[in-house]
C-alpha cells in the first residue's frame, strides 16, 4: 500500500509542481562549528593505510529521495585509526531516515558508509565514520582494496517533502483534494469493509460511536449474533438489563449512534498495558485483572482499536506483574484508527459490542505524508484522477476537468462493480407446503438459504 505522500507526488509530477525539498544535514565539528573535522588518523604500516587528507560529504534520504550534499570537507588524519567522527544536525519533519557519507576527493566519489538516523527534531548525532582503503592506497595487497564505486552524490536534491507547498497549490489545498477525491470515491464504489465496536454498560441502551462508518451488516454482544434493525423496531419505553439482541443505527448529521435492546447485562472489561507495544506488536500484556475480557474479541487502546484471537494467563513474576494476561492473534489500527505505538500503563478497554460493516475513508490533513493511505489498492489511481480534474478546473480548463472526471467515475464504477461479484448474499427461499413469509419460521424445513 502506498503512503499518503505518495499520491500528492504523484499528482504534483503530473502538474507538474513540485513541493520543498529537505534541507541537507549540518556537518559539524567538536566545537559544533560547520568546517573540518580534524579527527582520526593514518599509519602506513597499518591494513587500514589510507591517504593523510580525505575529502568527504554528508547527505541524508528520508521515504522520497536524497538531499543535496553538505561540504565537501577536507579531513587531516593525524593518528593510527581511519576513523572521523561527525556531528550531523537535525532537519525539520519529515525526519531524515538515513545519513549517507560520501568520499568526494580522490580516487573519485563513492559512498563510504550509511546509517539509520534516529534523532529527534533539534537535536544532533555523533557518527563514527570508517575511512576504507582506496584503490591507489600504497602497502596494501590487491585482494583487500576497495574498487571505485559507480554513482557518487546525487546531482540534484530529491528528497521531497509533500506537507509543504507547491509554485501552484499549496499542501492545504492538495489534501482538501485528497479528502474530496476519497469521499466521491466511497460514493461511487462503496465504503471500505471494516469493524468497530463500543464498550458496553449494564442498564445503558444508546452508544455514541466514533469511527466514521455510514452502514452496518453484522453485529454481536458479547460474542454472540444481533440482528440489525430499523429503529422503529426497538422498545424505548422501561429498562429491561439482559443479553441484548438487536441493534439499530442512526446517523443524525454528524452524531453516529446505535441503540441495543435488551439493554446490556453487563459493563466491558477495562485494564492497563503491562508494558510498551510497538506500531506493528501483535501482542500486548494485560494484568491479572482483565480476566473479565472475552477471549476472542476486540479492545481500544487510547485512540486505536484492535482485534484479538486469544487470551493466555502468564503465571509466576514479582507483583503487579505476576499472572499477567497475554492477547495474541492481536490485528492493528481497525475501524479507521491508526496503529501506533503505546506506552505501559495506557488505557485499554473491552469492545463486547463488535459490529461490521462499510465505513467512510479517512481524511487527512498537513503532516500525515508518512501514513499509510488506507484504501484498497484499486482505488489509487482513480484518486489521482479525481484531484487532477479538480486542478484543471482551478486552471479553468473545464474541458481537461470534465473528461478526468469522467474517466475517473468509470474507474470507480468498474471497481464498485467487481466487489459486488465478490460479495455473497444469502436469499431466502421457500420449500414447498410451508409459509415463507414469516422469516421467523426457522424450524428445520420451513426453508433454507441459497447462496449467490
């Protein structure tokens, strides 16, 4: 799947008009001064014999490209170690992922070393920088001399940044064109295929929900089957606590309730993380306590919902972590929520009122290129349609516009088409001598369901 900034590149290459570009790394020295680092050493009866000058270059890559080179820096070595050692300053969001080090003197340009950069904003890094043996090294046998490298530092920066502003359209306007394209594509080919669900509360019939779905097909309390029903069906005159059997959804403008009757018998589990979890864990601790949890089922924590499939008690450990509870078969980032890392001790509370159905797109906003776009895969090409059309009405090319745009609603038809030949309905059909209107006829042979 692709990321966010993905498909605002895409489009600004089809513009074109290209964002910002992030800035090369700083390169300083022991006194945090931008100059030469005079730092490491040669011996010319050592293996590690390199040149007494050496010329290197610093660059860093974040998910889109490269940056521009910093320096080149002429480096003296005055000891027995080829090693230099750099301070690399911080950029800006999107962090930098990788800083690349480059010998830019003779013998020619090559990549020296590369790491993963792990700095947060503002703050700056020592790199440990290993000078290898080049290739007219003196003293040195052949078969332990490192051949010149093909393809130096990059000619020009690359290293896009899609949350800032275009010549033409600015990162505000690209992702309100995102956000239009994502919801004429849910029009047209369907919501995305989902779950969700509430915690329930004894005695409560009405749950607020937060995940943005416009229809529901299945639902369960407590594991067990609900039927969906149209509001008018339920009762709504006294309290009657027990195992909730039907359920109804309302979306009043912006407020998405459902009401369940029975009103439920008992309140969900509640408890705490015994411990960190990373963005991608597929399991995470509980204390002893959340043994009131279903073992299969699903639980938010903080703001992400997650499904599990099993629920295995630990033992032994000091307390408060002996008997600790562990949920695996754990599945991130469900209903519209984003998988993220957790701390020990968040909240995490039981969703005992699952329900599934089709939900509304995300929407995004400045800052979240690095997410990962969450929509099937067809649907991509079709979005970049939509927000090109969208941009060619903005040059008043009403002409271009109309034929995106309907180029764009036949793709989103043809996909819409195929997933309703996925999709399996079942169809009530009677046997002959009994009453099939009465849908609550299911004894046996009264009738059977065909699937189609």
């Amino acid at each position: 799947m692709s990321l966010v900034g993905d498909i605002i590149l895409d489009l600004r290459a089809r513009i074109p008009d290209a964002p910002s570009v992030l800035n090369p790394p700083n390169m300083m020295g022991p006194s945090g001064v931008l100059g030469s680092l005079p730092v490491g050493g040669y011996d010319p009866t050592q293996p590690g014999f390199v040149e007494k000058t050496q010329q290197i270059a610093v660059t860093a890559t974040n998910t889109f490209g490269e940056t521009t080179l910093t320096g080149p820096f002429t480096v003296s070595l005055t000891g027995n170690q080829n090693v230099i050692f750099a301070a690399v300053g911080a950029s800006p969001p999107p962090l930098y992922e990788n800083i690349n080090i480059y010998q830019t003197g003779s013998p020619g340009s090559i990549m020296l070393d590369q790491w993963i950069y792990p700095l947060p904003i503002g703050t700056t890094g020592t790199y440990q920088i290993t000078i290898p043996p080049g290739p007219n090294s003196p003293g040195i046998p052949a078969a332990n001399l490192i051949p010149n490298h093909t393809g130096g530092p990059p000619a020009r920066a690359t290293a896009f940044n899609p949350d800032t502003d275009g010549n033409f359209i600015g990162a505000y306007t690209m992702y309100r064109l995102l956000n239009r394209a994502l919801a004429a594509m849910v029009k047209i080919a369907g919501g995305i295929i989902d779950v969700t669900g509430v915690q329930s509360n004894i005695n409560q019939s009405m749950y607020r929900l937060a995940s943005p779905f416009y229809q529901f097909i299945n639902a369960w309390f407590d594991g067990y089957p609900m039927d969906i029903v149209p509001r008018n069906f339920m009762y709504l005159r006294n309290s009657a606590a027990g195992f909730s059997g039907i359920l109804s959804y309302e979306q009043d403008g912006p407020q998405s309730v459902i009401q369940v009757w029975p009103q439920s018998n008992r309140t969900g589990g509640s408890n705490q993380l015994a411990g960190n979890i990373l963005a991608d864990t597929n399991f995470f601790f509980l204390f002893s306590g959340a043994s009131n949890f279903l073992s299969i089922g699903l639980a938010q924590i903080d703001n992400e919902i997650v499904g599990y499939s099993s629920v295995t008690q630990v033992p032994g450990g000091v307390p408060p972590f002996n008997n600790l509870l562990r949920f695996g078969g754990v599945i991130r980032g469900l209903g519209g929520t984003d998988a993220v890392a957790h701390s020990a001790n968040a909240p995490v509370t039981e969703l005992n009122i699952r329900m599934s159905g089709y939900r509304m797109a995300k929407t995004y906003g400045v800052g979240n290129a690095l997410q990962t776009l969450m929509v099937p895969q067809a649907w991509e090409e079709p979005l970049a349609l939509h927000m090109l059309s969208q941009v060619r009405s903005m040059e008043q090319d009403e002409a271009a516009s109309k034929e995106l745009l309907a180029q764009f609603v036949a793709d989103a038809e043809k996909i819409a088409k195929g997933s309703r030949l996925g999709r399996m309905k079942p169809r009530q059909i009677p046997i002959w001598g009994q009453n099939a209107s009465d849908a609550r006829n299911v004894n046996g042979i009264g009738f059977g369901w065909l699937i189609n």
